[in-house]
C-alpha cells in the first residue's frame, strides 16, 4: 500500500520535472523553429499568418540574401578571418604555454602575470589605440584589421588554459626523445602538440566562436560592406531590411544553420570549448 | 636536461608576448592617456595636435546624465544575471541531476543558444517585437488584444534583457551541473539513511557544497554583464528609444564611434575595466569570506 503510494508519489514528481525541463527545451528550440519555418514565406505572409506553414513554400528570400546581400562573400570573410584567428591563437598559445611549463627563466612570473591581468582588460579598452594603429599602418578595413585585436583577445586565455593541460603532461617521453636526438623544435612539434591535441581543439572551439559571433571588432575596422564578415552583413541587413521580414528570417537562418550542424557533430567539444576555464579537466 | 639551454625559450615566449604587449598593454596605456587629452582628429595630423586637457573627461563621467542610464542598465544587468541566469540555471541543473533519462539531449539543447552570435539573436527578437506584424502581437491579436509597443520607453530595457538572460542560461546550466555531479553520491546516501528528504538535500548538501561553482558562476556573470554590446546594440541601436538602453558597451560605442568624441570615448573605456576590476574584487571578497 505505501510503497504504491510511494511510486506514484516519485512518478508524479517525475513528470512534473519533465514537464519543467521539457517547457524549457521548448523555449530553446521554439524561437529558432520559428525562425526557419518564416524563411520560406513571403514577408506579407509573415506578418499576417507567422504560426501556420507556408501556403507554398518559397526560397525568394534566400535568393536575396545571396544575391542583393553578398551572404556568401561574407561567409568567405568570415571564414577566413575566423580561420586565421584560430590558426594564429592555436600557435601562439601552445608555444607561450610550452616555455612558461617546460623552462625556468628570468620574467617567466612577469610573463604569467602579465596572462592573468590582461583577462581585466575588456575589448573596450583597448579597440581606440587599436583603431589609431590600423589607420596609421594602412591596415583599416582589410581582414587582418580584425584578426590581429581578435587573436590578441583569445590569447591570454588560451594560454592559461594551455599551461593548466601542459602542467599535467608528464616529461618522460620528452627527455626520450631528447636522449635519441631530438631537439626542442622537434619535440614540441612532434611530441607536446600531438599529445595536447585535445585541449588544443578547445582552444581553437573557443576562438573561432569567439571572433566569428564577435560583431564589435568587426563594426570598428570594417566599414566597406563588400568586405564585411556574416556578423556585420546581418547587422545591416536589421537596420536597412528591418521590415523585410522574410528577407530577415531567411539570413538568420543562414547564420544559424551552418553552427547548429557543427554542433550536432562536435556538441561535446564545444560545450567543454566554451566552458573551459569555468569547469577544470 | 632537454630544458638546460634557456635560449629557445625565448624564441617560444617571443611572438606571443609581443602580441600581448603590442595589441593589448601598450593600447591600454595609450588609451589611459588619449583619455587625458583633447583629442580633436583619431590620428594627430599637423596643425590638429591634441591638447592637454587633465581630467576634464572623468569630471564629465561624473555628470552625464546618459551615463547615469547607462551604468544603471548595466547594475541592473548584473543583478538580474546573478538572480535569473545563474538562479534558474541552478533549479534546471538540479531538476536534471534528479532524472535518469534525457539528460545529454536536455544538455544539449539548453546550450545551444550559447553557441550562436548575439547578432542572429538579437535579429531574431526583433522580429518577435516588431510592433507590424511582430509575434508577439500576432500572439495577441489572436487572443482579441490590441498591440503592444513592446520597445516603447517603460519596456525596452526589459525587451532586451530578456534575450541576452535567455541566451546565457544555459552555459550557466552546464557549469553548475558539472559542478553538482563532481559531489559524491555517498554524501546523498548518508543524508537519506539519516532521513533527510530530497529537498532538505539540496540547502543542507548541494548548496554549501556548491559554493566554489557559485562564485566562478557570479564572478562570470557580473563581469560578462559589463562586456554586454552586440544585442543591445541590434536591437535597439544607440539606446533607443532616448538612451533609455544603454549599456557601457554601446554608450562608450555610441561617443567613440558614432559621435567621433575618442578622448571621452577613452575615459569611458577606462572606467569600464575600473568597474570590472571593482566588480570582481567585490565579488571575490564575499566568497572568499564564507569559505573560510
């Protein structure tokens, strides 16, 4: 009698929990569906009938988005912005955490620091100087304008996350290698990179979600919207096509998909890229 | 004795380190000094050389009344990160360390809007706000409602914290629920053989014992609150309506950029990592009092 009691107590609560947990699935997922079931209408259909499926399913607006908005000139630049911002923290990083683990020296601690305190320092604070610099190199408005602050932004970061993995890697097969003749090059290029491949590609998640979602840096540098990167373009496509509705439903769409497929396929290294620092291990 | 010779060090130190000074310390230092100055062109051209101007820009800070909003806004922001993000994340993370099934699609699910740029979201919430044909009108019109002016100036700074909240929980949600699964089952069992109920479980075990998450959790939020620009920024460009939802972000932006003012743009800029160094040193005072 009482364990009946006690099961059905435990199930109710059970599907109360579900309940609470399901309807915030929902929030998440809602708003998106919602989106990219709006893509496929016309704007004026939009505004009238948003909940119901399109009466015929079109793909106007995503010919205009990659026609009259570039979309896909901006993927590219995005890309290779992103790309580039990766490549050059990745490096950095697991160099800067190689010889702050591997090597005592002088300013070693002065290096550690100088990591620590820049974590204090928002984009704001250094973009004007940043800003000033580019228009005096000649360098406003091309890519690496963007790259250069974007890989500068990550890389304290990134050591420091590189220096906590680094620490954990035991130095035997390092001294091995050196034994058999091996020099630092080769054993940083042949057995510290391969073996800190995973936090590696945490590193790189987080920075190349980092500068492609980063609208600010880009705004800044980039005012030619031929050359703009996907976060730029869309920001414009909301202050000019503002009513378009369609027009609108359809680039974020275009933004979201490309991310939400990576996701599926990488959601476990993604999560643990973003939340890295916050979560040890 | 790999590491015996220290000059290959520097090579590996070198390029990074630069990088670190060249792009982040040396603007940060420029930056306090542009802040001092009256800087009439970006770039110092003959004939418009900057003029000394002291402190005249932080006694400018002190009354601007746009500023005011602006740092309101961002308190406020921090406060509600605090309560709701890192709050409600932690009721989500608890509800889903009690359920045996789903709980990698509920993961999954819940940080999905963590990965996407604030821009898309931002474009997203304004179509959801667009007074014409929004959908949150059409919501309303098929209840029987007339529309509502959802960025009208009593609810545009709530219209757009609810986007930036909802799109953070759940990187909140998986901080804490990696921190509650690292606290061992047999606390959990020896509390339920001395008869304490599932809910006198979580203040009695999981909150105190959760303590260090929390902090991580608070010190994120307050400081993430103050680097808040992109959403804001799309939907509802310049503070609008009247400024009435500026961040520091988007005001220090809106000067710099939009008004051509650099030098307040530069002071506006230091007083912002001021209030983060000022935010997290509060924050860790608290937290480290209550661990000891």
């Amino acid at each position: 009698m009482t364990e009946a009691g006690n099961g059905n107590k435990v199930c109710r609560s059970g599907i109360l929990i579900y309940t609470v947990l399901g309807l915030w699935g929902l929030s998440t997922i809602f708003p998106f569906a919602w989106v990219l079931l709006n893509s496929f209408k016309a704007s004026a259909e939009v505004l009238n009938s948003s909940f119901a499926l399109p009466e015929t399913w079109i793909l106007d607006n995503y010919v205009t988005a990659f026609s009259r908005m570039n979309i896909g000139t901006a993927y590219r630049n995005s890309l290779i912005i992103s790309g580039s911002v990766t490549a050059g923290v990745v490096l950095l990083s697991a160099m800067l955490a190689f010889a702050l683990t591997r090597y005592r020296f002088a300013g070693r601690r002065l290096v550690n620091a100088l990591l620590a305190a820049s974590l204090m320092f928002p984009v704001f604070s250094t973009i004007i100087p940043v800003y000033r610099m580019m228009i005096r190199a000649g360098l406003l408005g091309t890519k690496l304008a963007v790259i250069l602050p974007h890989i500068a932004g990550n890389l304290s970061f990134a050591t420091i996350v590189m220096v906590g993995f680094m620490k954990t890697v035991p130095i035997d097969m390092e001294e091995a290698a050196y034994m058999e003749g091996a020099h630092v090059f080769q054993v940083f290029g042949r057995i510290i990179v391969p073996l800190c491949k995973a936090s590696l590609s945490t590193v790189a998640i987080f920075s190349f979600l980092w500068s492609y979602n980063d609208l600010f840096v880009q705004k800044i540098m980039i005012r030619d919207n031929t050359k703009y990167p996907i976060s730029n373009l869309l920001e414009t496509i909301s202050s000019q096509y503002g009513t378009d509705f369609g027009l609108m439903a359809a680039s974020v769409t275009l933004i979201v998909l490309p991310v939400l497929l990576v996701y599926m396929v990488l959601q476990k290294n993604i999560i643990k890229g973003l939340t890295a620092g916050a979560i040890k291990g | 004795m790999l590491y015996k010779k220290k000059w290959p060090a520097l090579l590996f130190v070198l390029p990074g380190l630069l990088f670190l000074l060249i792009f982040l310390y040396l603007p940060f230092l420029e930056n306090i000094r542009n802040s001092l100055y009256n800087m009439k062109a970006v770039v110092e051209l003959p004939g418009s050389a900057w003029k000394f101007i002291g402190l005249k820009n932080y006694r400018r800070l002190l009354w601007d009344p746009d500023l005011r909003t602006a740092i309101g806004n961002t308190l406020k922001m921090m406060a509600l990160t605090v309560v709701f993000e890192v709050g409600f994340a932690f009721v989500l993370a608890v509800l889903v360390s009690n359920v045996k099934r789903l709980q990698q699609a509920f993961r999954t699910v819940y940080f999905f809007p963590v990965v996407i740029s604030a821009t898309a979201i931002g474009l997203m919430f304004k179509l959801f706000y667009n007074y014409n044909g929004g959908m949150l009108n059409q919501l309303l019109n098929a209840v029987g409602k007339e529309p509502v002016n959802w960025l009208s100036p009593a609810r545009a700074f709530g219209m757009v914290a609810v986007p930036i909240l909802w799109s953070y929980i759940g990187f909140y949600f998986v901080i804490l629920l990696t921190g509650l699964s690292d606290i061992s089952e047999d606390i959990y069992e020896a509390a339920s053989i001395d008869g304490c109920g599932r809910g006198r479980q979580v203040f009695y075990i999981t909150l105190p014992m959760m303590k260090p998450v929390f902090a991580t959790c608070v010190t994120l939020a307050v400081t993430g609150a103050l680097k808040v620009f992109d959403l804001p920024w799309v939907i509802v460009p310049n503070g609008a309506p009247q400024g009435l939802t500026h961040f520091l972000g988007t005001y220090m932006y809106q000067q710099t950029f939009g008004l051509n003012d650099y030098d307040y743009g530069s002071a506006l800029a230091f007083m912002i990592v001021v209030m983060g160094v000022v935010a997290a040193g509060v924050v860790g005072f608290f937290t480290r009092e209550r661990e000891v």
